[in-house]
C-alpha cells in the first residue's frame, strides 16, 4: 500500500513517501518536478477544465469530485454527481490516467461509485459514533474500511450473453 502525503511534497521526500497529493491550491507539478524530479503525484480536480489541465501533467492519479455532498471538508466545490463522475471517467480513461472519487462517498454510494472510478476517497464514513471509544472505535472502523473497500472493488457487472439456438440446417 503506497504512503501518500498531502499537499506538502518537501514532507513527501522527507518521509520518503511513495507519492504526494495535491489540491487545486497547492503547488503546481512543474513545481513538484523541480523538487522531486521521480516523485508520483496526484491531482485533486473538481471541473472538466480542471480535469484537462491535471490529465495534460501526467499525474500518477486524478482525483475528481465532490461526488456527492460533503461536510468533511469547509467550502467545497460544488458537487459534481455521478454525471459529473461519468464524463470524468470517459475522460481519464481516454488519457489511460487513473481516477480516484472523492467527497461523501458512503457504503451505501460505494457500489454506483465504483462503475466509474479506479478508487474512492472516504472520510466521514469512516468516523465512529463519539459514542465509541479505544477498542470499540477501532472495531467500528476496521469493519467500515473492509465493508467500503469491498464496495468499492466490486467488480463491474457482465452483461447478460445472448444465446444463440445453433444454425439450423436448410433442406433441400
């Protein structure tokens, strides 16, 4: 499993991270280039003009949404829906990029999610009640991760084959 850092690619090299992910507000890959030449970076997007600018950086991923609402993250975009995610996908996988969904992804949205995405980012879903606390909360979230990464690696559904009855033989 890569270790990711966020937004701060000194960090990254410092840690020895395997990549860095940065948001539409953070430094550019030119600039990433220039710190870490072979550092693997990812790119938050949250328009198609966005998504263009990201897939033309050759990012190791691509991340687009909110694809649904979110109350992890103050001031969001606006939220793209599974539309939105659809002609993201279309996109991505047109460049041959990866794309990663983000915002109020659920394990009740997870399967709808995981028709258009490579993976899926998860925050909120994750949290315990503040109920639960030390090995209960751990339990919860331990579940919750292995339930979310099921739904979210289903695979694709395979369309139905048609049968065919054999050719039937003409008489003469």
């Amino acid at each position: 499993m890569p270790l990711v850092a966020n937004d701060r690619v000194d960090l990254a090299v410092l840690g020895a991270c395997d990549m860095v992910h940065l948001g539409q507000t953070d430094q550019c890959p030119e600039q990433v280039r220039g710190l870490a030449k072979k550092l693997p970076f990812g790119l938050s997007t949250h328009t198609p003009q966005q998504l263009a600018t990201a897939l033309a950086a050759s990012p190791a991923y691509v991340a687009y949404g909110p694809v649904f609402p979110t109350e992890s993250k103050a001031g969001a975009d606006p939220v793209v829906g599974l539309d939105g995610l659809a002609e993201a996908s279309r996109l991505v996988r047109a460049a041959g990029g990866t794309l990663v969904a983000i915002g109020g992804i659920t394990l009740e949205r997870a399967p709808a999610v995981a028709l258009l995405a490579d993976m899926g980012a998860v925050i909120a879903d994750l949290l315990p009640a503040p109920s639960l606390e030390g090995a209960a909360a751990l339990a919860y979230v331990t579940r919750r991760a292995v339930a979310l990464h099921e739904a979210l690696s289903a695979p694709l559904p395979v369309p139905p084959v048609e049968r065919r009855s054999a050719p039937q033989e003409v008489q003469r």
